[in-house]
C-alpha cells in the first residue's frame, strides 16, 4: 500500500491559492513540477491566479526540462505565459535573479523537484533566489516535494567551506536526506539569512519512505534523471561527470552505465563484483553513447543493478567504482579538466566531493575503504545539526 501524500502545490491548489490571493506573484518552477493529477504547476497558477502572476523563472535544463547538463538555456515567454526567464545562462550572474526583476512582484513561489543530491542544481537556484528576494524584502514561499530517496539516510562527505559552487552551495553532505523546504529552512538558519520563508509542506509524509511508496507520480525532471532508479545511483555515479570516463549520457540508462573505449566490459566487471559492494551487483555491458562523452565510440563498462536499495551506499559505491575503473588503465583515465559549472580554476571532481581530499586520496592510492571511513563522523555530525530544521517525522 502506498502512502497518500499531497504535495505542497496539491495543497494550495485545493486552498484555491489563498495565500496568494491579491499579490502580484512570481513562481521559480518548471514542467516537471505537477501536481498529484499531473496538472503543471504552473498551469494550475495560471489558472488560479490569473493575471497576478507575473513573473517565472526556470531553472537548469529550461523550463521544459529538455536542455542537457552545462548547456545555457535562452527562453521567451510562450503565448498567453507571464514573462519567462531562465535562471541558467552563459554566465555565473545568469544563475541569479535580477532584483529589478523581484521588485515587480509581492511573493516569490518555488516548486522544484528535487531528487535529494547535494550537486543537483535546483535546490542551488531556490537559495540564489531566496538570497536575492531576502535582500529585497521579499517574502519566499516554498512548495515542498518527498525526497526521492527518502529522508533518513545521509551519505557522502561534508563539502568544505571555500569549495562552494552551483554544484555545492553550502556545506552539506552529498546525499542530505532532505525535503527542498527543509533545506530551505537549513539554508536560512545556517547562512544567518533574514527573510519571510514560509513552507507549505507536504502531508502525509514520513521521512522513511521512497518515492514509490508514495502517491506522488514520478516525472522525470531532467533530461538524464528518467527514473528513481536513476536516481538512487546518482550521488555516486554523478561523480564521473569529473572524469573522462562516460557516465552514460548518451544512452538509455545515464548514470546506471558507466565505461571508456579502453574498458574490457567483462574484466570490469568481475573487479567490480569482487568488491562485494553491499545492495549491487554489476553487469558487463558495452555501449555507444549518442551524444557528449566518446560519441559515437564502442565503450565498455558495467550497468549498476541495484539489489538491496536499503542496504546499497550509492556515494560509497561511486567512490570505490571510480578508483577501480582508474586502476584498470591509470594511462588512460583523466580528471576533467574543461570549465564545469562556471568553475575555470578547480577541477570538476573537486567541486563534485566538495573538496581535494578525495582526490589526493585516490592520486596517493589510499584504499577506497580507507577514504571513506572519514565520512562517518562528517554524516554523523549533520545528522544532529540538521534537526531543527526537518519537518517531518520517522
């Protein structure tokens, strides 16, 4: 039996927008933002609202979700629409919302999905926002969504102070384990934010449960995200984004495959599974990715088949993926080295773990499960320091 959840915009859908009645409005959102009839979020606004809303803003990949990762996203408003503009564009001051454009509104709406990874961006956009609108007096409302991945487990190491960036805006490990209003909550409280946040949260919800033991439909909010099953690997396997290595963009399974044209399938994944990483087994696969990475090339490498979630540590397992697939051709493998994320002066999979240490790690050979015993106090102390600001209960 699934739980019956109602989503922050199923709520103040059935409110008939009450708390927004007589403001001029604006609303970060994007398509994949519905409600639990898969009505847009932005059209049940239109509808309800109606002239009072003024302004949306987009985030990554478009208001269409259709952009691919670091592609700068132009927009001009569909007919009978409000002004559109995108928060993704050429430039790190694209990420940012113009104040002149704040002053044109009483509220800003955020309805984001989320999929509860530190380097996905869209929690990124709903702190420049608020930071923005914070500094212009502006009150923030946040409509709040399950975390796919549920809210009890944290994972990964904690990013440093100095190594922030739209991938890391703020230390936090890199599977929180939060809803998109907690962290707002979070957010405010630990950046010394003065601002009106006010959270319409979900209910029905409880921190243990995953995506699919909701009511709330799956849609897919990226180009590369077209699962849960995406994903729950994704805080691990986002990190071969820092690598030359294909995470899989480019096939009909990004980030659950992984290889190089130097990879022998077969090899790699008897390696992999004699890791016996808890909760995955691995299957050899060869690939040809129809886009970015090795294009066009005959890759080998392995698909991710995850047997126990419950049990299966996707950041753990990331990190001892990619030291291995490293040590089968050190000649071969690289870090990115190409601007990331606007970042020219910091390799890609330093702002991806949040700071060096990882990487020296693997550059010294330290063994992977060496590397990653230091996070246990990192998950441990956010465990405690995010308690004020949670919602929900077990």
């Amino acid at each position: 039996m699934k739980s019956n959840v109602r989503t922050g915009i199923d709520r103040l859908a059935s409110s008939q927008f009450s708390l927004l009645r007589g403001k001029r409005v604006g609303l970060l959102t994007h398509a994949p933002a519905c409600d639990s009839l898969l009505r847009p979020t932005l059209s049940l606004f239109r509808d309800g609202l109606g002239g009072d809303l003024k302004l949306v803003f987009a985030p990554e990949h478009g208001f269409h979700a259709h952009a691919q990762d670091l592609e700068p996203v132009a927009v001009d408003a569909p007919p009978n629409l409000p002004e559109l503009i995108s928060l993704y564009g050429n430039d790190v001051s694209s990420l940012f919302p113009n104040p002149s454009d704040l002053r044109k509104i009483d509220i800003l709406v955020v309805d984001l999905v989320d999929v509860g990874s530190r380097y996905y961006t869209f929690q990124a956009s709903m702190l420049y926002c608020m930071q923005v609108a914070f500094a212009q007096n502006l009150p923030v409302l946040i409509l709040d969504r399950p975390n796919p991945l549920g809210c009890q487990i944290v994972e990964g190491p904690m990013l440093q102070r100095g190594w922030e960036s739209f991938v890391g805006v703020h230390p936090i490990p890199t599977r929180h384990g939060m809803t998109i209003a907690e962290l707002a909550q979070l957010y405010r409280g630990q950046l010394g934010l003065q601002g009106d946040l006010q959270v319409m949260a979900c209910e029905g919800y409880r921190r243990n449960l995953w995506h699919d033991q909701t009511t709330v439909p799956w849609v897919m909010p990226s180009p590369n995200m077209p699962s849960l099953d995406t994903a729950i690997v994704y805080p691990g396997q986002c990190l071969f984004e820092g690598t030359n290595l294909s995470e899989g963009r480019g096939t009909t399974r990004p980030f659950e495959i992984v290889g190089a044209p130097w990879l022998d399938a077969d090899r790699t994944a008897q390696a992999l599974n004699d890791l016996r990483l808890p909760g995955v087994t691995f299957r050899p696969v060869n690939f040809r990715p129809t886009f970015q990475k090795w294009q066009g090339q005959l890759c080998g490498g392995v698909q991710l088949h995850v047997t126990d979630r419950e049990l299966f540590q996707s950041v753990r397992s990331g990190l001892a993926i990619l030291q291995e697939l490293r040590n089968q051709n050190p000649s071969c493998f690289a870090w990115r080295t190409e601007i990331y994320e606007f970042v020219s002066d910091r390799l890609a999979i330093d702002l991806l773990f949040g700071r060096d240490r990882e990487r020296q790690a693997i550059e010294r050979q330290i063994p992977w499960s060496d590397i990653f015993q230091q996070w246990d106090a990192e998950e441990n102390d956010f465990l405690a320091t995010r308690k004020p600001y949670l919602i929900y209960s077990e």
